[in-house]
C-alpha cells in the first residue's frame, strides 16, 4: 500500500494554525516529516494555537500518533497551545496516554564519555573482582567436599547416578574415538621420523608413554570441557535465569552441595577411569598404524608396549586426569552459577567455561610436566 | 452488550460484524481431546473472554487460534476466511494483524525494551531505524512506560514486562489482540490499571480483543462477550456476556466460577 496522506497548513484566526490531515495516515515507508510545521512557525513568528481537521482523513495508525507527539512537542517548545478536538476520538485517548504517566527523570540512560584510562581502569578492577569471586567458589566448594566428608552435605544421591552416567558412560563413544585418532596420528608423526634411524619399533613406546602420560588425560579433559562443562554451565544457568537456585537457597539447602558437588564428584570419579579407557584405545590406534602400515606384528607391538609403559607413567596420567576433572567441574559449575539471569546470559555461560576449562586445563598441564619433572617421576 | 468501539480505521459502523468465527473445533494433543465441538463467533471491536477451570484448555484455544497449534478438526475463520485452511504465506498475513500478550510476558530477554518493540516493525515495514526507534517509544509511552527504553526486561518489575509485551503486541497497529492471562502475578491495582488500559486501547484502536483469564473481576468489567469452557465435560458449555451469565445460568458450575462458589 502508497503512503497517501496529505498534510495542509493554513492560518486560522489572529494568531491560529490549521493542520488539515488528509488522505491515509497508515504508513509502512517513513514516517511523516514535522519539518513543514517547523518552516511555517519560523514564517509566523505570532502562532499562539494550533487546532485540527480531520474530516477528510481516511485512516490512521500509530504513524499519525508520532507525528502528532511531535507536533506536541514542537509546540510546547514554542509555548503554543495544542486543541486536540479535531482529531479522532481514539487519537485524542492515545494521546492522552501516551502522555499519561510523565516520563521518570531518572529512568533514561545516559551513556557518558569514558576515558581510555578510565576503561582500562574499569577492566582492571573487573578483572580482580571476577578472580575474587572465582577464589571464593574455590572456596566454597573446598567447604562442601569437606561437608560431604563429615556427611552433611545435602544432596540427591540419585543425582550424582545421573550425573555420572552422563559424564561417563555416556561419553564412551566419543572418548574412544577421539582417542583413537589421536593414536593414529602420534604412531604416523613418530613412525616418520624413527624409520630414519631404523628404530620404527619404538613407535610403541612413542604412543604407549605419550598416552599414558599426557595425552590420554589431555584429551579427555578436552572432551569433557566442551561435553560436560558446557552442559553444567548450561544448566545451573538456566536454572538461574528461572529462579530455581534461588528456590534452594530460600529452602536453605546450599546450591554448593546440592548442584555444585554431585557434578564436581562424578567428573573427579569419571575423569581417570575415562583416561584408562582413552589410553588403552590411543594404544590400539597406534597398534592399527603400526600394524598396517609399518609391517609391525601385533604382539611384537604389544609386548613392547607392556615393556615401556610402567605403572608410574599411567599414574602421572591418572593424576593429571584428576585434575583436570576437578578443573572442568570447578570452570563449568562457576559460570552457571554466575550466570545472569537472560538467554544470552546461560550461551555466553557456556562458552565461558568451554574457553576457561580447557585454558585451566592447558596452564595446569605445563605446572604438572615441571613438577613431575622436578620430582624425576 | 456495551456499544461497539467505532473502528477507527472503517467507515462501516452499522450493526456489530462478526470478526472471528470458531466452527466445530476439535484440539488434541496426541489422541488426548483437549477440547471438541467448539462454535463461537466474536464481533469486531468486542471484548472476548475464554474462560473456564484450570487446565480446561484456554490457553491451548487460543494457540490454536493465533496459529501455534493447528486444529484436530473444525475450523477458525477471520472475516469469513479459514485460517487453516490458507496457504502458508496468506496465514502469514494473518498473523501480521494479530497481537499477542502472553502470559510469562515473553520478552526476548537478550534485548532491551525498544528493541523488543522494534522487532515486529523492523520485520514488518520498510521504515528507518530512527522512524522505528520513535515509534517504539511512542509504544512504551502508550503503556507508561517514556524513558526505558534501554533496559532489559531482567532490570524491570513483572507488571512492568507485562505492559512492554502489551506494548510489543500493540507495535504493528494490530487488528485483534490477544491476551493470555493479563493479569496473572499482577498486584489487584496493577490488573485493574492493565484493564483500563486494554479498554482504553480496544476503544482508540478499534481492535478486537481476545482474553484468557479466569479473573472475575476482569471478567465482570471490561468483558461484553465470553465463551466457558467445562474441563470434565471437555466441550464449552455456555457463551453469552459474562455477567448474564452469573445472572442467569442455570448450569451450577458456571453459576459457581461466576460467583466464586460463594452463593
């Protein structure tokens, strides 16, 4: 449909204008220009009143409204008064309404000019502040785990069964898979660079100690970053945003205990058994590699597995896997329960403790190697 | 019946016309009958209210009726045109006359008060974005609401998320507008206000409105029409004005809801 409506001005009176609205008022292009209006006070200094006909208009939506506030406006600025009776009746009540609660003078936002010293400033602060509340949920889940200990913590036990069926068995698949891979691609980078020593066959050692030692816990702490963490977060942030935490804390049962802790435990207890399963298929990957490839038997690939890797590189992996376990839970579980309390809030919770799971696990990955390292373990 | 809202936008305000017309229908959630063998008609510029017990099924006739549930059976016709039967793109131009105000308000939380109303218009028409940004607060000034335009809906009380989706349903200059339990988790004075207010709006803006509550005193006060419906029965079992109704029903559960159970 056109834009068809027609604006008339004209002088009424000694010191009166007649805005003459014709035609239709219901526009979907652009609203009406106040300009016209404007140019005529400009030329009649004298306005005193401005008064309406309507008679010839044949219909109006809110685009007429705006005009009409606008024209308001203009006229309060130039202390002109405004009669609404040639309007339509539903007009002159919209009016009314819209100009029925006065705007509240500290509602609006002002968006003020900040400094580049200032913003970096305010990232500083916000920066100590967010390490401090993390510090106080280290805290506050150090608490727990003690309360679960002495036995008070509250939870559901059949919530912890849940969570750890979902952290691990329900992980299995992509755990292998991945792990697999992962295998492969050691065995092939490894196989590449020892056949020119003619050493091929400490590709088994290759894969068997990388995995055990590091990338079998690495990995699966990867996986349940972007699996497990980011459904935490998810979850305890939509429960957030639907008030149900705070429906606990009302309750006085603890979020800590009741949320925070089952999912904290079932990653702690799932994470190295998780790890023994990606080592032993990271072991078979390399096997496959070996066996196709490099013409090595599969025993012979086997027995020199049995003889490189030892009870203490599985261990250091186990005890990273423990870690990391702890790390995830701790990142996912700490961005759900600060998550604010909208949709964008719970997707950018998630992300959160996607980038800050695995950027834990990666920090803590290079203290570990220095430590075991040190400690000649 | 109270005297018809002039359209303000016909020139037709000869006799009252039938706006939307249910035939026979029949709503199901899988093999369970929600609701069967429902026939009303509603005028234009009428205030028209679903009623009936918890769980009889208004809220699930009214997404029928607005285009979220297609119908087991029966018809919805909006000036003599069925709904479903239209193809896809005419449904489409149906709803672009609707506004809906739903229960939980339904504000898109992720974005602030204007932009909640700028939607629908961004959407809908070809105007700017100042033009649109002065249309929404023209809106949330409608609902008492100049000068929030930059908050979102987590910063403002629960009335408040109320009148915006009002405010929201209002954006497009709606021809029907519909409403799920308006007043639900208002404080009595806010739901008196937000009736006021839909009167003052059916009056300006010569819309048809549809409402699901079970609020008596809403009811009694802005409603001229009202079908009820019977949750055991599972078909509706009275339409007239409400407060005919209360008069003159001789159906004790109706006369019971109508009177709160008191007489």
């Amino acid at each position: 449909m056109e834009d068809s409506y027609q604006l008339k001005l004209a002088i009424a009176g000694p010191d009166g204008l007649q805005i003459t609205l014709t035609g239709n008022w219901k526009v979907r292009h652009a609203l009406p220009e106040s300009a016209p209006l404007e140019d005529w006070l400009d030329s009649h200094p004298g306005t005193k009143q401005i008064s309406f006909d309507s008679t010839a208009m044949s219909g109006w939506d809110s685009a007429l409204l705006t005009f009409l506030v606008r024209v308001t406006a203009i006229a309060a600025k130039n202390t002109i008064q405004v009669d609404q009776s040639g309007l339509p009746d539903g007009v002159q009540k919209l009016l009314h309404l819209a100009s029925a609660v006065p705007e509240r003078g500290d509602a609006r936002r002002t968006a003020g000019k900040v400094s580049f010293l200032a913003r970096i400033g305010n990232q500083g602060m916000a920066v100590a502040g967010t390490a401090t509340e993390a510090l106080a949920f280290l805290g506050e889940a150090a608490l727990s785990l003690a309360r679960l200990l002495r036995g008070k913590a509250q939870f559901r036990w059949s919530d912890l069964l849940l969570t750890l069926q979902q952290t691990g068995a329900q992980a299995l698949g992509i755990v292998a898979l991945i792990s697999f891979l992962v295998g492969i691609i050691l065995a092939y980078i490894g196989a590449a660079q020892l056949v020119n020593f003619g050493a091929t066959m400490y590709v088994a050692d290759l894969v068997g100690i990388g995995m055990a030692r590091a990338m079998g816990a690495m990995m699966t702490g990867i996986i349940m970053a972007g699996r497990t963490g980011a459904a935490f977060a998810a979850q305890l942030g939509t429960m957030q945003v639907n008030e149900e935490i705070d429906a606990l804390e009302t309750l006085g049962i603890s979020a800590m205990d009741f949320l925070v802790l089952p999912r904290m435990l079932a990653l702690i207890l799932m994470m190295p058994l998780l790890t023994l399963y990606a080592d032993l298929f990271g072991i078979l990957g390399g096997l496959f590699v070996s066996v196709t490839t490099f013409d090595i038997g599969i025993i012979e690939y086997l027995h020199r597995t049995q003889e490189a890797v030892n009870i203490r590189h599985v261990m250091v992996g186990l005890t990273e896997a423990s870690v990391y376990g702890v790390l995830v839970a701790v990142a996912g579980c700490y961005q759900g329960i600060k998550c604010g309390r909208s949709s964008s809030a719970v997707g950018a919770a998630a992300t959160s403790a996607v980038v800050s799971g695995i950027l834990l696990i990666v920090i803590a990955t290079a203290f570990l190697t220095v430590i075991f390292n040190v400690l000649g373990i | 019946m109270s005297a018809l809202a002039e359209s303000a936008t016909t020139a037709t305000a000869s006799g009252p016309d039938v706006h939307i017309q249910v035939k026979d229908l029949t709503m199901a959630y899988g093999s369970f009958i929600v609701q069967q063998d429902l026939t009303f008609s509603i005028q234009r510029g009428n205030i028209f209210i679903i009623m009936g017990d918890s769980g009889c099924g208004k809220s699930t006739l009214l997404r029928h009726m607005i285009g979220l549930k297609r119908p087991v059976k029966g018809q919805v016709l909006y000036e003599g045109k069925d709904f479903w039967a239209a193809e896809p793109l005419r449904r489409k131009g149906f709803m672009r006359s609707f506004g809906m105000s739903y229960q939980g308000s339904a504000l898109w939380s992720s974005m602030t008060l204007a932009e909640n109303i700028a939607l629908p218009l961004q959407e809908y028409t070809d105007l700017s974005a100042a033009d649109i940004r002065e249309l929404a607060q023209l809106k949330l000034a409608l609902v008492g609401l100049a000068g929030f335009e930059d908050y979102y809906p987590a910063e403002i009380s629960g009335g408040m998320m109320k009148r915006v989706g009002l405010a929201r349903a209002i954006a497009l200059d709606p021809d029907i507008l519909y409403f799920d339990e308006p007043s639900a988790g208002l404080d009595p004075i806010s739901s008196r206000l937000l009736d006021d207010l839909i009167l003052e709006l059916r009056d300006s803006l010569g819309a048809t409105v549809v409402i699901v509550t079970h609020e008596l005193a809403s009811i009694f006060s802005i409603g001229d029409n009202s079908v009820f419906l019977d949750a055991e029965k599972r078909t509706m079992t009275a339409t007239g004005n409400p407060k005919q109704l209360r008069d003159t029903s001789t159906d004790p559960k109706i006369h019971r809801f109508l009177t709160r159970g008191e007489a």
